[in-house]
C-alpha cells in the first residue's frame, strides 16, 4: 500500500505498531510493567519505613547493625509482596494470553491491576505511618474499631488535627503522582499480536519467572517460609514491627481479628493454641490452684457491714504521664489535684487495652475478645460479667454513658450483662436541657451532675454501683462556651510553650479531670462520703499526644492516671503504695473486697491490697508488662525506670528474673482462660 504525498499521516503511527507488534512485543511489554510495578513496590514501602525509622522510631538507640538488619528484613517482606503480585496479574495471566493471543485487553487489564495494587500499598503505608504517630504502634486492630465508631465523628475528629489533614493531602498527591508516573511510562498501544515466536518459548520463560518470583514469594530457602515471627530482630517491639510494611500490617491485623472472634475459636481451638488438653491444666497454667482459684469470694465481712455504693468513672484518654505534671504554672487537674493528693492515685497503672470500647468489654466482662458488642455474641448474657456480683448482692445498676446509646450497639447489649439500666446522651441533655456540640457526647460536667441526681434518687433500700463513661477529651476537643482555661503549659510536656493544638489537648484533659474533682467535692460533703466507693482511670492514654513509638515512653504509650476513693470505715489500703504496679484488671477484684460481702466473683487480676512489689504485675493487650523497676515489651527484658519513685523510663535494661518471666506467661494463659470461659458460656447456651 502506497501513501500519497500530501496524505495526512494521521494514525499511521498507530497502524504500523499494531502492524508490526508481536507476541514477543507484547510479553516483553509485560515484563516491563512488571518491572516498573516492583520497582514503585519497593520504592513505596522502603520510604515509609525509612520514614518511620528516622523520623517516629528510636534508631538512635538501637545499634547500626540492627538498623541495617530492620531494612534489609524490610525488603524481604516487600519482594514477598511484589513478587505474589506479579505472579498472579502477570505471570499466570500470560500462560491463559499466549494459548489465546488475548495481548490486547491482557495488556490494560495487567497495567491497572498492578496501579490498583501501587495506590494500595501508598494508602496502606500513609495509613501505618498515622498509626505509628497517633499510637505509638504500628497498623493493628484498632483501624476496624476507627470506623465502628461512627463516620461522623470520626471525620470531625479528623479535620480538626492538621497532622492528619497533612498525612490525607500528602497521600493524595503522591497517589496522583504516582499513578501519573506508571502510566506514562507503562502506556502500550497494541493490537492482536501477531505470532512470531515459538509460544513455547514464551511458556518456558514464563514458568522460569514464576519460579523465580516464588522463590521470593516465600522469601527463604528455610524450611519456614518469612512470616511475623522473622521480624524479631532485638527487644523493641517498634523495632521488630518495622520489617513489615504497612500492607502486611493490615493484612495481619485482619487475620488476628477474624481468628480471635466468637465466629472462629472454639474451647478445643483456645487449648490447642496454648498447647494444653484441658480446662483444669490451662487453669494451673494461669497461675490458679484449688486454694486460689479463678472463681473465688470476697472476704467476709462484720455482722454491721452495709453494701456501699460503687461508682466506676472511665475517663476519655486520661494519660498518667499528663496527669503527673500537675503544677502552679500546669493546672491540668483542675479540682481533682486536691483529690488526688488526699485519696489512692496510682502512677503506675497500665491500661489492659488500647481503645474505649476493648477496654470497657475488658473492664465489666473480662473479654480480651471483641468487638463483642457487634458479634454473633451480643445477644448472649455472660457468667464473667463484672455486674453480677454486684447484681447478687441487691444493688441498682447503671451504665451511664455521655455517649449516644446505639454507639456500639451499646444500648441494646449491656443490660444483658447486668445492668438494670442504660442512659446515654439523650436522657442527660433532656433533663438539663441543653444540647453538647461535642460529636463524641454531652459535656462530662453535666454527665457527672446528672450522677449526682442518681445517687439522690436512688432507692433507699438498695445501693448503686454505677459505670460512668466520660467522652469530652476526644478530638475535636468542644467544650461549653462559658469554659475557661486555667494556667496550662504545654513546655511540660516538650512542647512549645504557645503550641495551640497541644494547648486545646490540656484543656478537654483539665475540663473532665475538674468536672471529676467538683463531682468528689461535693460527694464528700454529702451525706454519701462514708458509704460509697470512687474509682476513676483512663480508658487509654491521649492518642497522639506523644511520640509514642520511642522506646523511653514504653510506659506512657500505655499508662493511666488511676484513682481510688475508699471511706475510712471500708479502707482496707491503708498500705498500698502509689508505685505499685497494676492495670485494669485489678480494678474489679479491688472493688469486689471492698465493697461485697462473701460474694463470688471471678479474679483474673490481684486485689491492689493483696499486692507485693515484688510480684506486682501490670499488662495490656499489646504485649506490654509493667513490674515494680521496669518496663517489658517483649516478656524477656526489662527497661528501668530511672529512679524509684519517677515514671520516666532509663536506656538501662535487664533480663526479667525468673519470676517476672512465669508472670508473663501466667497473664498469657490467663486470657486463654478468658477466651475459654467467654466460648464455653456460649456453647451452653446453644
């Protein structure tokens, strides 16, 4: 075919590539997307970790060799994610589109999978990077409890932090650039290639490349293929996270949550992963004898004892570490300083969990398994509940919320469990009459002056135990318009003494601690001071207040202010120690010495007054353990605190003693037996 001179040359480009594009062409054209798609892979995934380990990480502390030792695993684990990709859109793909010569739906279909997958890992890496910022940790369950709680308030709370708001727009513009980027340099215009080689050939190559890319798809010629427990590299938990990227770290987290579900374990399964045959040996392996059972009594009490009533405050993010730089110049404390100074506050108390609703189904139902308000079991009433104990000894009920009723299903789940009652947000602003522009819930002084008209009404026949739940200290911080900030110094946290974000942190921390202070002011002037118990801790620490990644704020990524009112006729603690290590799951075995009489209940944790220094233990569900000298993340070594009587972590560290390691391994089999109880009540009721 002949042109003419003066014929217009348009798509005479394209005819003679489709003309003269081969099959050979095509797979090479292929492997060559494939090659950019791993080499924007890696790129990925080796800066964010490197960004992550540099600029959020403790590198300093952690020798040169072992910092090349994170990267070097870290690039394992993303050839392991690049090569699976490449086998299943590209490699299998080509055995289907040589027999076929399907080149040219093949070709599009291979470019945007692969972008899809490129845009999924940046969006996985920006999430794992805001992860480590906010909780010191990398991507875990927590995101599945992030968008149960409700897209409303989440995207409030999100707009009003600039760091988050930052990490969006960055994300966005690199996934634009990005995208733009692969499919310039990928663009193809092809039509049905024609046969030009041996299809053989290319089948040959083909296997070659798949058995190359397995090889790193396993990632070792060990006998076990890379996995999590690969990424132990020394004894800092962020350090060892770091291998993974952030698509494996979801990945992983999904797994664990799926696995750790009502759907899934089963009595048999929960012994067979502790490696024991029965309920009686997983018993003793939790540290439980027939003296000293799980199910015990609460001491006897005097002929002349009358049940007191019980309040349980569970304040949003109230961080130990905050709480513990009350000052002339830093009041955030507000009220409750003085309370703080007259009754038990505990320095050294970690919270079991990491969010608001693990923790309140840790708390009032010994479940490390959750979410179980929005499980198969949320329809089941569970013998482990906290409630009942105080149910058997003829006490009102109350779970009183500042929150909305139906968060969590909440409203519908917890009477279930014992309580007679449920109030949230709407019962408090209707009687008050005034509406909270606080998405999370209505002001925490109104919540905690509504607790007062609980208290006054009561039934004179019976006492109360009520469990309180504050939500004002959540971003975005909204408190009432009459609210005025008292002296509130961000520099005592290392902050810039005019850092208006950590300055609006304090004051949603000093409005509930004072709202808390005016609610036991006015308790202990009333005619309640001498017959009801007070106890109050943080759900969890304030999210990104800190960076708490570091290896020096081991403690603080976890530890809450706790605080116990006890009347001088019921106080059994005369001497307890403020230092003394403990987390939530002493709270309720406390309680229940104090307050019942003869009753049984179910101990999981130790009594604060049965506790010695020397045993004392203190955990969460991260892995983390707190005893009387120090901090452990990985259950083997111990990080000094510098000084006896000081919260603030040394680069000192020490093997646990042998004692402090069965302790460990006690807690571990103790949450089995958890799991196992929570299981077996639902079996029985089938």
């Amino acid at each position: 075919m002949k042109f003419k001179r003066n014929q217009p040359l348009l798509n005479t480009a394209s005819s003679i590539t489709n003309r003269s594009f081969t099959e050979q062409d095509a797979f090479k054209q292929q492997l060559k997307t494939s090659a950019v798609f791993l080499l924007f892979t890696l790129l990925i995934l080796s800066t964010s970790r490197t960004f992550i380990l540099f600029f959020i990480g403790d590198w300093q502390q952690t020798p040169s060799s072992e910092l090349l030792l994170v990267l070097f695993t870290g690039i394992r684990f993303d050839l392991k994610l690049a090569a699976v990709c490449i086998i299943l859109f590209t490699l299998l793909p080509i055995l289907a589109i040589t027999l076929f010569n399907r080149w040219r739906w093949a070709l599009q279909i291979n470019r945007f999978s692969l972008l899809a997958i490129i845009l999924s890992c940046l969006v996985f890496s920006f999430i794992d990077i805001g992860f480590y910022f906010f909780f010191g940790t990398a991507i875990s369950n927590l995101i599945f409890g992030i968008v149960d709680d409700g897209f409303y308030a989440v995207m409030l709370s999100i707009i009003s932090d600039w760091r988050l708001n930052l990490l969006i727009a960055l994300s966005a513009i690199t996934a634009f650039l990005v995208a733009k980027s692969f499919l310039s340099i990928t663009r193809t215009t092809c039509g049905a290639a024609k046969s030009s080689v041996n299809k053989a050939i290319i089948l040959l190559i083909t296997l070659v490349l798949i058995a190359i890319c397995g090889l790193f798809g396993r990632g070792t010629l060990d006998t076990f293929p890379l996995s999590r427990r690969t990424t132990v590299i020394n004894d800092n938990p962020i350090m060892n996270a770091l291998p993974l990227n952030g698509p494996y770290h979801f990945y992983y987290a999904y797994k664990d949550l799926k696995e750790d579900s009502f759907s899934s374990l089963t009595p048999q399964k929960i012994l067979q992963k502790a490696k024991l045959t029965s309920l009686p040996l997983l018993a003793e392996a939790a540290g439980y004898t027939e003296t000293a059972a799980y199910k015990t009594r609460s001491s006897k009490k005097a002929s002349s004892f009358k049940s007191p009533n019980v309040i349980f405050v569970l304040m949003e993010g109230w961080s130990g570490h905050i709480a513990q730089q009350q000052s002339i110049d830093n009041q955030v404390l507000g009220a409750f300083a003085q309370h703080a100074e007259q009754d038990y506050f505990f320095e050294r108390f970690f919270s079991d969990e990491y969010g608001t609703n693990p923790t309140i189904e840790k708390l009032l139902l010994n479940a490390p398994i959750g979410p179980i308000t929005q499980s198969v079991a949320n329809t089941h009433s569970f013998s482990l509940s906290n409630v009942l104990p105080f149910k058997q000894q003829g006490y009102s009920t109350l779970f009183l919320s500042g929150g909305n009723s139906a968060w969590r299903k909440h409203g519908q789940f917890w009477p279930r469990q014992g309580f007679d009652r449920y109030l949230g947000r709407a019962t408090i602003e209707k009687h008050f009459d005034e509406i909270s522009d606080n998405p999370w819930g209505v002001y925490d002084s109104y919540l905690l002056q509504y607790l007062q008209t609980q208290l006054t009404q009561k039934p004179a026949d019976k006492p109360l135990f009520s469990f309180v739940l504050t939500t004002n200290n959540h971003a975005p911080i909204k408190l009432p318009k009459s609210y005025q900030a008292p002296p509130l110094n961000p520099a005592k946290y290392g902050f810039d003494k005019d850092d208006k974000k950590v300055f609006e942190s304090l004051t949603g921390f000093h409005f509930q601690s004072d709202a808390l202070g005016k609610f036991l002011s006015w308790l202990k002037q009333s005619d309640y001071a001498d017959n009801t118990i007070v106890v109050a801790t943080g759900d969890h620490v304030l999210k990104g207040f800190a960076n708490y990644a570091a290896s020096e704020q081991s403690y603080n990524r976890y530890g809450v202010a706790t605080y116990l009112y006890v009347p001088k006729a019921l106080d059994q603690m005369k001497l307890s120690d403020q230092w003394l290590a403990g987390s939530h799951k002493d709270l309720f075995p406390t309680l229940f010495e104090l307050a019942l009489d003869d009753t049984p209940y179910f101990n999981f944790g130790e009594p604060i007054m049965h506790k010695s220094p020397e045993s004392a233990i203190g955990m969460n569900e991260q892995g983390s353990y707190i005893f009387d000298q120090g901090v452990s993340t990985d259950g083997e070594h111990l990080q000094l605190f510098k000084q006896a009587a000081n919260n603030q972590l040394s680069n000192k560290r020490k093997q646990l003693s042998p004692l402090q390691k069965q302790l460990v391994k006690q807690q571990e089999n103790v949450e089995a037996l958890q799991k196992y109880l929570l299981v077996n009540d639902i079996k029985n009721d089938q």
